[in-house]
C-alpha cells in the first residue's frame, strides 16, 4: 500500500465515523483542503 492510498484509506475511515477527514488533508495538502470547501 502506498502512503496515498493509506492516507485516503484513513479519510475514509474517519468520515465513515461520522469525523470530518478533513484535518488529514489538511496536514498534507492545506490549499486542497481549502479548495474543497
């Protein structure tokens, strides 16, 4: 597993929690996090 594909892996578990993944993006990639928005 790539660390991209766990990152995203994490994302998805923590929103599947009901958790915003968004804090994990945003310590990668701070302007993706606020494009997304």
């Amino acid at each position: 597993m790539t660390p991209d594909q766990t990152r995203k892996s994490i994302s998805a578990l923590l929103m599947q929690q009901g958790i915003e993944g968004s804090h994990v993006v945003v310590l990668h990639r701070p302007r993706s996090a606020v494009h997304r928005r």
